[in-house]
C-alpha cells in the first residue's frame, strides 16, 4: 500500500492509521475510585470563608498513566506502520510485519475511544466537546492535507472535499457518527452482537459508497461498541502476569500466520474500508472476514494492552498530545515520499528498514511534545469560548467536579 492518493486504493490503504483518542475527554470516575481522597483535606478552609467564599475549584481527576501508555505506544506504530508502507514491495517480512500491526493498532485506539466515550450523553458539553475536539480538527486537516498532496504532485487535482476524508482524517469522521449513536448502543439490549450484524451487512453493500468514509464507519464499529462495554476490571484481567507471559507466544505465533498468509490473503480486510465485492471476492466473503478479523483483532488488542505499563514513565506525558502527533505526522510521511527519501537501495535491507523506524518513532514522539501541542492547539484542541453560550461551560465544570 501507497500513501499517495491518487486511486481509491492508496486512499484505503494510508488512511488506515489509527486516531490517537482525544485527551481523556470522558474519564469514567471508576478508573480511580481514591484519587479525589486528598480533597477531603481542607488546610486554607479559613481563607476560603474570608476571600472568596462563593469560589471552589473543581477537583481535577488525574490522568490514567495505562491509557496515556497505550495511546502513545499505538501512536509509534501507526508513525512506523506509514515508515513500511513504502518499503513493503519485494519484502515478505516487512509486509508480515505491517500486516500484524494494522491488525490491532486501530482496534486498539477505537476500544479505548469507545470506553471513554461511555459517559457521552448528548448534553450541551458533549457536544461542545465534540465539535471542538472532533468537528474542527476534521474541518482544517481535511483541507489541509489535499492541499498538501497538490502541492507535493502526488493528485494535483485533488479537490477539497469535507465529504471524503482523506488519508488520516477518516477517523474523526468515525469517531464524530460514533460518539452520536452512543446513547443508542447503550440503551439496545444486545450492542455488541446488533454492532456485528451491521458491519457484516456492511461488507455485502458496496453501494454504501466512501461519503464520509461511512463503509469503514460501520465495519469499525464493533470495536467502539466492545469498548463502550469495557469496565476498568476488564484492562486489570489483561495485565495480569499470567496474561503478559502468555501474550508472548501468542504474538509470535501471530506474526508467524501473518508471514504465511502475506502470499495468501489481502491484508486490506484489516483495513475495513471496503465491501467484499471491491475486493474482488465472494459476498459471503464479508461477513465470515468480519467475524474472523474481530476475533483476531480482540486477541491481539489483549497481547498489546498487556504489554502496556502502568506505572508512569518518560512517556506517559505524551499521551495526551498523540491527537497532534498523529494529525501532524501525515506530512512528514508524504513529504518523504516526495523529496525522494526512500529512493536509497540500502533503504530496503534490514538496517534501512530498522532506521526508518526509529526516525518515524523519534518524529512522531516529538510532535506529541507540550511544545508542539501548544503551536497547533487553536486547530486541534481549541477551546472556542467565543462560540458557545455560557451554559455550556457552566454545564462542563460542573460535570468535572461531579464525583
């Protein structure tokens, strides 16, 4: 697969990376059932009687050191993924290893996105949040990046279009139907399966078309449903010590299946972004490659996650700006292409491909920095008073100060 854009296909394939989830917009308050406790303690209490008696700060839950973990770790493989596209012809090896790692690096990102998504109820704040943090940034990049591809002659006629997500920006597009439809998967009785059925019809109609990329929308949507089902007890089962031992043979027997299987079958079914027709097999295929992929997918989604530490670490602040890290990265990964840095011969041995690598991960690490997050924060995280009556607000505080 290409990063270019000049067909369907490239557009298909590059596109698969896998969002960064917002900050943590929708924290469930069982993550950290005794991180509040220190605010029981009240050492300026006669000051708070005398200066400013009708002012409390909202207490201000802590981050979840395992999901900043996870979402930065998956950020490095979506960064290194885009680092192999190019360098997959004529190696079986790099293409096993993409195939492996497209398998559950998006699932990964939308369990987590569906399982902070939980709490998503329609409300005014919501939905300011939604459009501050999905809308707009979905809104700049998809005009960004066809500009981008113009100028660097890989589709100079690219138009601007909002209702064809290009390259990465599939995902907000995804992630903005999905959080809409949550109250609805938590009402039915049975989401997960209802979720399942829609995918797999899915992959039997292409008339559904590439509008707002609404064939990978639904096809995805299992794993957004199976996350909004998650509890915290279900990420402590998965990073238990029985479970990480065991995630080790079963990756390496995974990645051996994807090595057999790169000559035998179409990775793009790990992309679901097309219907069985558009890949050039039998309906009935759809259905059977959903349920087959979900299975996969879920047991590797587990392998990752066990792996994930919990502690803090020197990464775990970059977590939260993986939404610039993974938006930003897109052009360095065209811009590549179109200045020639992998024409090299010796890009195409093992010690190109290990280098590409890190160079892929230390750029994508460093536009996850604070630093970078703050340059492009009126674009990716803006805040947009300006557009939003007072009720919102009024509304957003209260609910993060609610226990």
């Amino acid at each position: 697969m290409s990063d270019t854009v000049t067909t369907v296909r490239p557009d298909a394939e590059a596109g698969r990376a896998a969002l960064p989830i917002q900050a943590q917009p929708e924290q469930r308050h069982t993550e950290q059932p005794h991180t509040e406790q220190p605010h029981t303690e009240q050492p300026h209490t006669k000051q708070a009687h005398t200066e400013q008696p009708d002012v409390a700060p909202s207490p201000v839950r802590p981050r979840d050191a395992f999901f900043d973990n996870a979402k930065y770790l998956a950020i490095v493989l979506v960064a290194v993924g885009h680092a192999w596209e190019p360098l997959r012809q004529g190696s079986r090896a790099v293409t096993a290893l993409y195939m492996l790692v497209y398998a559950f690096h998006m699932p990964a990102f939308i369990i987590i996105s569906g399982y902070f998504s939980c709490t998503f109820d329609g409300s005014p704040a919501r939905l300011k949040r939604l459009v501050t943090g999905v809308v707009v940034p979905y809104v700049v990049f998809e005009t960004a990046y066809p500009l981008f591809t113009r100028w660097t002659s890989q589709d100079s006629d690219r138009p601007v279009s909002l209702l064809d997500p290009l390259y990465l920006t599939w995902f907000l597009a995804a992630l903005f139907v999905w959080r809409l439809t949550t109250p609805l998967w938590r009402l039915v009785r049975w989401p997960l399966p209802l979720a399942l059925v829609v995918a797999m019809a899915a992959t039997t109609a292409p008339s559904i078309g590439h509008d707002l990329d609404l064939q990978r929308t639904l096809q995805f949507l299992p794993y957004f449903v199976f996350g909004l089902l998650l509890r915290p007890e279900h990420f402590r089962l998965v990073r238990r010590r029985t479970v990480r031992i065991l995630a080790v043979p079963v990756a390496f027997c995974a990645l051996a299946v994807a090595y057999w299987a790169v000559p035998r079958m179409d990775y793009a079914w790990f992309f679901h972004a097309d219907s069985a027709p558009e890949l050039g097999v039998p309906l009935w295929y759809g259905p059977l490659m959903t349920l087959a992929a979900f299975g996969c997918s879920l047991v590797l989604v587990g392998c990752f996650l066990a792996w994930v530490p919990g502690r803090r670490t020197w990464f775990t602040a970059l977590g939260a700006g993986t939404l610039s890290g993974y938006l930003l990265h897109g052009f360095v990964a065209q811009a590549a292409k179109h200045w020639g840095w992998y024409e090299p011969a010796w890009l195409r041995g093992p010690v190109g491909v290990i280098t590409a690598s890190v160079v892929a991960a230390l750029v994508v690490t460093a536009l996850c920095t604070p630093s970078v997050r703050r340059v492009f924060r009126c674009v990716i995280e803006p805040r947009m008073a300006w557009a939003f009556g007072g009720m919102g607000a009024t509304r957003s505080g209260a609910r993060r100060a609610a226990p």
